[in-house]
C-alpha cells in the first residue's frame, strides 16, 4: 500500500485509549499505551490517538502532558531504529543486549538520551 512517489493507500486509523481510575489503571500504563500508539509503524499522518479520561483525574491529564513532550523524542527515535517494542517501559525492561545489531554511536547516544 506504500509505493514510492505515490499516495499512500492506507486508511486513515483512529485509536481510543479510556481510562477511569488512575488507582487502578496507573497513569504510567496509559502513558507507555499512547506512546506506543503513537509509534505504531504507520503514516504518522494517518493515525489519531484519543484519550478519554472519565475519572477526569488530574494524575492522568499531568502524566500525559508529560507524556505529550516525551513523545517528541521518542517516536522519531522508535521509527528511526525501528525499535520493539515501543512502549518505553517495556522497551527498557528488557533483558537484552540492545547493542548486538545496533553499534551506531548516533544510537547508542540517543538512547541513553531517552532513558
């Protein structure tokens, strides 16, 4: 569907993301879930990302208008180096050599930059 010097033929995609109670779906777990969405590799002009917050919990609205910032810096970087999985915290989490194929200096500096 992506042919080069083409229009993409993608659909345009929307994605809802609903939350309620930060004590029970922590906001750190909405943040890593829009981050990934946001990374997703896909047109970035063809995908929405909404989020609706019931609880209208100030926790929530302050973790992703931090989340908002980081993901300036994160998604480049995840589409860059087509990096898995692209929720940042498990991403981290992994007990993997993230240097076996990727000894790039430019990369190793970005992504310490991103931890």
């Amino acid at each position: 569907y992506e042919r080069e010097g083409k229009p993409s033929e993608l659909a345009d995609i929307d994605i809802f993301v609903s939350t309620v109670d930060p004590m029970k779906e922590p906001p750190l777990i909405t943040a890593n879930t829009v981050l990934s969405i946001l990374a997703v590799d896909y047109p970035v002009e063809k995908v929405a990302c909404y989020v609706s917050d019931d609880g209208a919990a100030m926790l929530t609205f302050e973790a992703l208008s931090e989340t908002s910032e980081f993901a300036r810096k994160w998604v480049p970087f995840c589409k860059k180096y087509s990096i898995e999985p692209r929720a940042p915290e498990w991403y981290f989490a992994q007990k993997i050599d993230y240097l076996k194929d990727k000894v790039h200096p430019d990369f190793i500096r970005e992504r310490r930059a991103m931890k």
